[in-house]
C-alpha cells in the first residue's frame, strides 16, 4: 500500500464512523495550524456554542497542533504516512484528534506522560503544571514540556491515546484524542 | 530608555513597554512557532530597564491566550520584574486584566501571582 492509500483509507474511516467537522492530512507549519484555528473557530461560532467551550477548544488544539509542528518530522526518506488532524462533533462532547508518525523509542516516554496526566485530578494537574513549569527550558523545537497536562487541564477529561503499526520498522502511527464537554458543569 | 512596541499578529500579542508613562503592557494572542525568539527582545528591554534610572512601572497583563511554551516565556517575565522590584531601584506593580467568565485564564493569573514577589492584582472585566 502506498503512503497515500494509507492516508486515504485512515480518513475515509473516520470520516464514514464520526461527525467529522475538519479533517486534515500533511504537513504541518504555524501557517496551517493558523489557518485550521481560524477555520475550526468558524465552525465553533456556527454552532453557538458557549465561549468558554470555544476557548478551551482553542486551547487543545493549538497545544496538540503544534505539538505535530514540532515533532512530526522523521528520519525516513519517505515520510510513511503523513500527520492528520480531525475535529469531530459528537453528542456531549467535541473531540479533537491528531495522528503523527513516532519513534519507536518515544513510545514509551510519550505513553507514560500521558498515563501520568490521566491519573491526577485537577488539583493535581494543577500543582504539576505549577512544578513542571518551573523547571521547564524550552526546547530545541521550541517547546516547553507542558503541552499534554495543559491539554489535561484544559479538556477536563482523560486523554485518549493509540498506537498503531505501519509499514516501517522504526516509526509507528500515534493517536491522540482530547475532549471538550459542550457543556462545561 | 526607548519604548518597545512590537505590533499584534495573528499568533503574537502586541507589546507596548513605555519608560515616559511607565506602563508596559501586553495584549491579544501568543502562540508564535518560536518564543524565544519572540520574547527575546522583551527580555532583553528588561535588563535594560533593571539598569534605568529607576522608577515606578506597572506590567499591564490584557491576554486572551497564550500557548504553554508562552507560559513559560511569561514566567520568565515576571521572575525579570520581580528581581528589578526586589532590586530596590524601581517598584514594579502587575496588573493582569482577565473577562471575568474566563476561569481558566483567572486561574493562570492567580498562578503566577502565588510564584512572583510583587504586588500583583487580578481584574476581572
């Protein structure tokens, strides 16, 4: 199969089985992930729903876009499959999900932060956030560590999270869903 | 000392740092692909302002939104302002306005404010 079919077949799947409202595959830059925010706003304001939802929509998703921004690249000669992002609408909550091609050798690191979040309530997110930032230094590419316990934080909801096979040896495809109640309690 | 304006973008918020009225202020958006880049000339305004003839400056806070690694940026800020306000030579007032329905936003100020030694007041409007 080639990347492209691969691609194709992942979107037609979760385009046929979800509400997607955005559905985007390949690369990733701060001109696109502008123009998704942009569009993903549009879309949010058509549905009337309240702002802070929309704020904390806004949130999750520059978070996890620019998360793919930064790590998407991958020492293979042919990028095997390319990032996606998908916004989808379901009856309680809106969902974000992302997909991006990992370093075997991340998986474990990656997994781990995440279960870590998942795991606390939001006092203790909120004390971590507080400890994690102090200590942060931003990165080579420019992040500061902090993208999946504010993704936690602002969602109010566990992170979903995958890790599927593709054709190649070192990169695997990685998942992540956050969600946002349309009504916040 | 000469005033710092940098112009709102899309993904960057508008800073305004002025010596004459002592205001320095930010507002709008900051989710720029590279904040160090972004908030370095910010940065580097402070150290100068911690060697200026000294006065009393007030931080005006008015973001809607800013990304994590911006949240870091904006640590390092007020860490900056609260060495010159402990420095003796010039006070430093933070005023961080919020819209009152935003609680995550009243809960980062509130955040930062228990991390800093400055006198610092939250405004909800």
């Amino acid at each position: 199969m080639t990347a492209m079919e691969s691609t194709l077949q992942q979107i037609h799947a979760i385009m046929n089985q979800e509400n997607a409202v955005l559905v985007y595959s390949g690369e990733f830059n701060q001109d696109i992930v502008k123009s998704m925010l942009s569009y993903a706003e549009g879309k949010l304001d058509a549905t009337g729903v309240d702002d802070l939802v929309k704020k904390k929509m806004f949130n999750v998703m520059v978070e996890m876009l620019q998360n793919i921004t930064k790590h998407q690249f991958t020492t293979d000669e042919e990028q095997v499959v390319q990032p996606c992002f998908v916004l989808i609408e379901e009856d309680d909550y809106f969902c974000v999900v992302t997909g991006n091609p990992i370093h075997v050798d991340k998986i474990d690191i990656v997994s781990e932060r995440i279960n870590t979040v998942n795991g606390m309530n939001a006092d203790q997110l909120k004390e971590y956030y507080k400890q994690a930032r102090l200590n942060s230094r931003i990165s080579d590419v420019g992040g500061a560590g902090l993208g999946f316990i504010d993704m936690a934080r602002k969602s109010e909801n566990r992170l979903d999270f995958g890790v599927y096979d593709i054709d190649s040896a070192d990169y695997k495809y990685f998942s992540l869903k956050a969600r946002i109640n349309k009504v916040l309690a | 000392m000469e005033k710092l304006f940098i112009a709102k973008t899309e993904d960057t918020p508008e800073v305004d740092f002025n010596p004459e009225t002592a205001e320095l202020k930010m507002s709008g958006r900051s989710l720029p692909e590279d904040v160090t880049t972004f908030y370095a000339p910010v940065l580097a305004w402070l150290d100068e302002l911690e060697e200026g003839p000294g006065g009393a400056y007030k931080f005006i806070v008015n973001l809607e939104y800013f990304n994590t690694a911006s949240s870091k940026l904006i640590l390092d800020i007020l860490m900056r302002l609260e060495d010159i306000h402990s420095g003796g030579s010039s006070s430093i007032e933070v005023v961080w306005n919020y819209d009152k329905r935003d609680t995550d936003m009243e809960e980062a100020a509130e955040e930062y404010s228990e991390l800093v030694e400055v006198p610092f007041t939250i405004v909800g409007i």
